[in-house]
C-alpha cells in the first residue's frame, strides 16, 4: 500500500493553528490579554491535534522518523495546550486555591521551558533537512523561548514579541507545507537542502 506525503497535512495543520495562538499573543485583530484565549481551543484539538498527531503515524508508516517524531510531538503539544484550557480536565479549577498568581504563571512556564528544550533539539535534527523547515526550527525554538520567558516574568510585552515570532514560525510552516502540496504536482518551490543525503 502506497502512502501519499503527510508533511504539507502537517506543516499546514501547524501553521495554521500557530498562526491563530499567535494573533491572540501578538494582540492583533482588537485582541488583548483579557480576550478568552479558548478561541483557539478547537482548532488547537482538531487540527492542531489530531492532525498533526495522524500525520505523525502517517509519516511513521511511510519510515519518515523525522517528520513522525515532529508532527506527533507538536499534535501532542497541541492537544495538552488544549487541555490547560478545557476546564473538564480540572487544569484551572487544580489551581484556584491558589492566591500567589506567580505559582501558576511558574507552573505554564515550565510546560513552555519543556517545549523550548524538545524544539531546540528537532531545530539541531533539522540541519540535516532543508533551509525552509531549519528555519522553521529557528523561529519556533525563539517563540517557544520567549513564551517561556514571559510567563516567568509575566510580561506582556515578551508576550507580544512571542507572538509576532508565532506568526512568522506559521508563514514558514505554510510555505514547506504549500512547498510539499505543489511538489505532488511537479511543481517547485525552493527549499534549499542542506545535506546531500
């Protein structure tokens, strides 16, 4: 049985759900730190999540370990990001004894610094891929960096930086996906490979 390219599925699963979070983070489009972010939780479950997370299987059934192990770990991260929103998994509710609002913003951040270590580690894997998706790495681990960053210091002004960095993360995640779309139809966009192997 044949499989078909699973990377622009996820890529655009990716950048698509990136690129709404971001917007939120950057404050565009009227919205501030107190819009509800739940705005992105379905595409973070259905899209982000699933998507990605079957594109990951995909990409293992098709012996691509690359491409498996980062479109089943970012579906993971999307679907647990959606979690800290739904409140049947008692996230907030675990929480809302808590009268110091540094011990959450401390919790939310270590979740992010584990995120930053793993992106960090796929962003050195993806030197040996293409320029577009090392790229990619680069603005995601500096997104995932600053998010990191502001829930620490619980700055909105970090977290805007963090959010126009997510824009950009989900405009290179559209271009490899568009990139992987148009090569199933012989046509090329650049992507500049950086190993010969």
């Amino acid at each position: 049985m044949a499989f078909g390219n699973p990377a622009p599925l996820g890529l655009l699963a990716f950048g698509l759900t990136t690129f709404i979070l971001s917007c939120y983070n950057a404050e565009i489009f009227g919205a501030h730190d107190t819009t509800p972010v739940n705005v992105v939780v379905g595409v973070a479950v259905f899209y982000g999540g699933i998507g990605l997370f079957v594109s990951g299987m995909w990409a293992l059934a098709a012996g691509n370990t690359f491409a498996a192990t980062v479109f089943a770990l970012y579906g993971a991260y999307w679907l647990s990001y959606a979690a800290l929103l739904i409140p049947g998994f008692g996230v907030a509710s675990a929480f809302s004894s808590v009268t110091d609002p540094k011990i959450v913003t401390n919790a939310i951040a270590i979740f992010l610094l584990a995120w930053t270590i793993l992106t960090v580690m796929l962003l050195v894997a993806s030197f040996r891929t293409t320029a577009g998706l090392a790229v990619l790495f680069v603005f995601l681990t500096t997104t995932f960096l600053l998010l990191t960053i502001a829930e620490y210091k619980n700055s909105n002004r970090v977290k805007r930086a963090a959010g126009f960095f997510g824009i950009f993360t989900a405009f290179f995640a559209f271009y490899n996906g568009l990139a992987g779309v148009l090569a199933s139809q012989n046509i090329t966009l650049p992507d500049f490979k950086l190993s010969s192997e």
